[in-house]
C-alpha cells in the first residue's frame, strides 16, 4: 500500500459506501427542522386544546363554531413556519461555517501525500498519522513509532493507549473492542508518536457510529440552555394550574362549554408562541454579525456563553505573541556562540516527523540562512523517539555512514537530568556541580531577556541498539542551548486592558517556563510578581487552588492536564469561563471550558473541541466577537443568569 488508493478507486468506494460521516452528525434534513418547530412544549400544549375545542365547539355544540380552532391553529401554523424558517437558516449558516473549518486527513493517494476532509476518507485509504491528528476512521495499524492514542471519548480513560502494529493481547484477555492495541478508532486523537494505517470502517460501520447514540458531546448544558428549560418548565407548571383554576371558577356562573372556552383563552395568553422564534432568530444573525468580525460560531447555543465569560484562560503563545519565532542565538555550555549546537539541532529538527511546530521551523530556517543544507544528505534517519508532554523532548537517530548517533532536544530541566557529560569545544568532561550551576544561570538569564531556551545534547554510543525507546536517552552529553525569541504583540497590552473593562479577567495558563512568561506578561500589562508553577498545584485540593485562582493570573510550566484542572476549579466556583487555545494540548482545557475558543490554523483536536473559532489569533478578534454577541436577546441575560427564578 506504499502508493495508497488510486483517485479512481477511491471515489468507486465512496459511491458504494458513502461518505465517512456518522448518521447523528449529518446535516438534518428540511423536514427533520419543521417537526422539532412544530412539535414544540408550547405548540404541543395549544395542538391538546384545538383537540378538545373540537369535541366542544364542534361535536358537542348545537351550532359549530370553527373561530377559536381557526386562531389557534394560525398561531401553531405562524409560530412553526416562523421557527423553522429562522432555526433552519441558522443552521444552515452555521454548517456552512463549520465546513470553513473543518478538519482534514492526510492520506497517500496516487502516490502522493496529500490532505483531504476527513469525509471523504474510505475504505481501504492508507492513512498518516501524527501528534495532534484526528483518528478520521478506524485504521489498523501498519507502521507505528511510539504512537501513544487519546481514547477518553469512547471509554473515558484520560490516560493515553499504546498502539502498535502486532496485536499483543488474546481475545480472552479483552474486556472491550476498544483494548485492542493495533486498532485505531474514529474519534479518537494521537497523542504522540507517528504512524501509518489502513481504513478498515468508515461512517456508520466505525465502532464509534455503532455507539453514536450513547455517546455524549463532552460539554454540559450551558447556562443559556438551562435557563430556557427553567422558564419552559414554570410556565407549563403555570397554565396547568391556571386552566382548571379558571374553569372551576366560572364553571358555576356559566355553562361548562363556556367556562371550558373562557379557560383556554387564558392558557393561550400567557403560551409565549414566539419566545423560540425570538431565540433562535436572535442567535442566528449574532452569528452572522460575528462571522463579519472574523468569528465563527460552530453552536449557536455557545453564543450566549461567550458574551456571558467572565475569565478568559488562554496560553501565551500567539496569543500575547506574535507566534513568529525566530531562532537568536546558538551557544555552548559557557553560551558562546556555536556552530555545531546550530547543526545538531538541524538534524533534530529536519528528520522528525512528528508535529512540526514552528521551533522545528525556526531552526530549519536558520540553519538553511547560515548555508546547512548540504549537511541534510550526508545523514539517513534511522529511528525517532516522538515528543510528548512528560519528557518534553525529542529524540533522532541518524548515521553518516560511518557511525550512529543519537540527538535529543527539549527543555533545560529534562535534558539536564539526562546527561552525564558535556562537550566543550570538541572536549568531553563529566557535568560537575559549578557546571551545572552555570549552565542554569545561562539559561535563566536567557529567559530574563524574553528567550524560550532549548538544550540540545547526543550519544554517540549506541551501535549495538537496534529499535530505540525512552530508556535509552540516557548517559547522553550535552552541545549547548538555542534560543528563540518570540515578541508581543504591539496590540496585546490594549486588548488586554479592554477585556478588563468589558469585565473578563484573563488568566495565562502556559506550558513554557515562568521567567520567559514572566518577562512577556511584563510587557503587555499583566501583574507577574507570583507566578504559581504546575509543581505547585499537584501538591493543593480544589480549595487551596481556588484561593490562588482569586489571587494569581498567571501559572506556568503546566501540563495539560492541570491545564483542565484550573478550568474545571474556576467553573464550580460559578464562573463562566473560556479557554482559548489551539494545541493538543490544549484539547482538554477546551472540553472543560463553558465555550472553548480556537483559530482557523489551530491542530484537528483543538478545533474540534472549539465552540468558537477565530479567523485570527488575535485578542482584539475576541474582543470583537464578545461585543457583538450582544444581539437583540442580550438584555434576556440578566433574567436567564440564574434561571428565572421566583
């Protein structure tokens, strides 16, 4: 399957198949909109009273008398035609929206590497996977190198599977499909490593179609929502009450005929037939009138959420930068400038085939200015060991021919705790306790100039290991540090301020370390005099965590994890709290969120664990988009906030 599926037999398979979607994820079709508007609580109660006007006014009644059948029904006809047009255009709109972002697949076709949406996988497709990638169908597994799976949307596990290529467990040692380790699922997301597979299933016939129906979004019900249910529920719990109250109470002044007609008239009264016409109608053009400021909306409901956010938790890069970095400076263990640090992070860099992030870019673009690309054919890539958020680093192994090496980079701390020796200008010698110190006052002092700080450090002793893993980067020595430089943006320090004012505190939640955050959250306006670091918040109960929330804004060296933790904490507090973030590992954080934020150039996961995206990473964008969500509903907000209560 090295040439994949030809394009010919690719769309034969899609005619016989059908596309890969699953059934409940399908655009409705028109008439699927026109009964949820006329099947209504509200619809559904005056459709009851037609029924026994009917039996009075008609069947009972010496003269029949068709005038109140006739007004209810216009009201029921008006209020469905009027809630299906709007819900139906809305959600048309709002497809179409979603299919600007929609994630891609990339498969070999023909040949060739190419991305294409993932509905138009099929059966048969040799699949390439990544850290960050959308499982697109169920795949079995070919290739793999250290390939670590997502799997919490189909058994909530939060701890990420191995997957290989050979099947390791026996079918009686199985308690679920889901355990079988050369198995991919659709829905599922890479967490790290790399891989290729074959579609096996596609659309309905994966094995999270079959369980489609039992599987829940991930996201509550928002506040908006609630409210609706509240109100839906007072006023039927009202007209129950008030229809027989009116009734009995006229019923011995007047005929039953009369008093029974005189009591519906009170139940369509108080019935609000146009408050979902409102609704809907309110929520759609909000949406549109976002998408002109570069927002996009992919739920309507997320809307409300949005401008009701209070905290905005968001990751720095980006986001307070300008996420363009440049690689500044390449230097030696005593941080002397450094040709041969700059080369062993090319090699790094070039052969990995993970997630190239823009510090691989970076790195390659540097090295390709200082006129290395003809390092690149002297060396073959003979295994990796792919990053992930544990470690934190990355390992290569490439030979010229003549010997094997093995070259790793990733952040001070955990490269520091795997090397036992240093090369100092060609000159090996053991890490002693002053080199130690002094290659960590390097690195702090680049961090206190705003530069994010890179180890890099190889092993040259490994011919005799044939298939590398974790446990091998050990004994290494370390070359030296690259640094990058990512700048604010001229326009963080204003938003920021005007998010203030607009009453949305921001948080910065980051993985990188505290004096490069530091230094960044200093220039834009943001209080860095404590910053609590994710080592920290281990050791503390939801309680303790929360008293810091209330005091701190910033909290560095996060993992994903702790990233969902301060989230979900904040929440419970009663906050409306959105995350915005366009990473893996920001997917967690955004799942938690009351309606997570994501951008047009954002990993597959992100943007599907998005409510919201941002045609631009840019805080003014948010900005726009909170101040426009206030459409024709927004003074309803105050009266939903706590659910309409009495």
């Amino acid at each position: 399957m090295k040439t994949g599926l030809s394009s010919k037999k690719a769309e034969e398979n899609i005619r016989n198949l059908g596309l890969n979607e699953i059934k409940q994820t399908k655009p409705k079709k028109w008439y699927h909109y026109f009964l949820e508007s006329l099947f209504t609580p509200f619809n559904c109660i005056l459709i009851g009273i037609s029924i026994i006007l009917i039996y009075t006014d008609i069947y009972l009644s010496e003269k029949p008398s068709y005038a109140n059948i006739v007004v209810i029904a216009i009201l029921v006809i008006a209020s469905t035609l009027l809630d299906f047009v709007e819900s139906y255009r809305s959600n048309r709109a709002a497809q179409k929206l979603k299919e600007m972002v929609a994630t891609n697949a990339t498969v070999i076709r023909n040949g060739e590497k190419i991305e294409i949406p993932i509905k138009n996988v099929t059966y048969d497709d040799t699949v390439l996977l990544s850290a960050g990638s959308m499982i697109p169908a169920d795949l079995r597994i070919i290739e793999a190198k250290d390939l670590y799976v997502g799997q919490s949307s189909l058994t909530g596990e939060s701890d990420s599977i191995k997957k290989t290529v050979e099947l390791e467990n026996s079918e009686n040692e199985l308690d679920n499909i889901a355990e079988l380790n050369n198995i991919c699922f659709m829905g599922t997301n890479v967490i790290s490593g790399s891989a290729k597979g074959i579609v096996i299933k596609t659309g309905d016939s994966t094995y999270f179609g079959k369980i489609a129906h039992t599987i829940n979004s991930g996201k509550e019900k928002t506040a908006f929502q609630k409210g609706i249910e509240n109100i839906s529920r007072l006023l039927i719990k009202f007209m129950l009450i008030m229809i027989p109250l009116v009734f009995l109470i006229n019923v011995e002044k007047h005929d039953i005929i009369l008093a029974f007609t005189f009591a519906v008239s009170i139940a369509i009264c108080i019935t609000p037939l146009l408050l979902p016409v409102i609704l809907s109608s309110s929520l759609s053009k909000g949406a549109v009138r976002m998408y002109k400021r570069k927002t996009i909306v992919k739920k309507l409901d997320a809307i409300q959420n949005f401008g009701a956010m209070n905290i905005l938790c968001t990751d720095k890069t980006g986001t307070l930068t300008e996420d363009k970095i440049v690689l500044e400076k390449y230097l030696d263990i005593n941080g002397d400038e450094d040709y041969r640090v700059l080369e062993y992070a090319l090699l790094n860099s070039y052969f990995q085939t993970g997630l190239k992030g823009n510090i691989d870019e970076a790195v390659i673009k540097r090295a390709f200015e200082n006129k290395m690309q003809d390092l690149i054919p002297k060396y073959k890539k003979i295994d990796e060991i792919p990053f992930d958020f544990s470690r934190r680093r990355l390992s290569v192994v490439v030979t010229d021919g003549t010997k094997k090496q093995l070259i790793t980079k990733g952040a001070v701390e955990e490269i520091l705790n795997i090397c036992t020796m240093v090369d100092y200008k060609g000159e090996i010698t053991p890490i002693t306790k002053k080199i130690k110190e002094n290659i960590e006052r390097i690195s702090k002092g680049l961090n206190q100039e705003g530069l994010r700080v890179v180890a890099i450090c190889q092993k040259e002793d490994i011919e005799k290991i044939d298939n590398f893993d974790v446990s091998d980067e050990k004994n290494m020595v370390l070359l030296g540090f690259i640094g990058f430089l990512d700048p604010p943006k001229e326009t963080a320090k204003e938003s920021i301020s005007k998010l203030n004012n607009a009453g949305i505190r921001v948080l910065v939640l980051t993985g990188d370390n505290a004096e490069v955050t530091r230094c960044v959250c200093n220039k834009v306006g943001i209080n860095s005099n404590n910053i609590i670091l994710g080592s920290k918040i281990d050791k503390l109960s939801d309680i303790a965590l929360l008293r810091l929330l209330k005091k701190n804004n910033i909290f560095a060296k996060l993992s994903p994890i702790q990233k969902a933790r301060i989230v979900r904490v904040l929440k419970q507090a009663g906050n409306i709290v959105g995350y915005m973030g366009d990473g893996i590992n920001d997917s967690p954080a955004l799942n938690n969120s009351d309606v997570g934020v994501s951008v047009d150039t954002a990993v597959d996961i992100a943007k599907e664990s998005a409510d919201i995206i941002l045609l631009e990473k840019d805080l003014n964008v948010l900005l726009d988009g909170v101040t426009e969500r206030k459409t024709y509903f927004c003074k309803f907000n105050e009266i939903y906030k706590n659910g309409y209560k009495f």
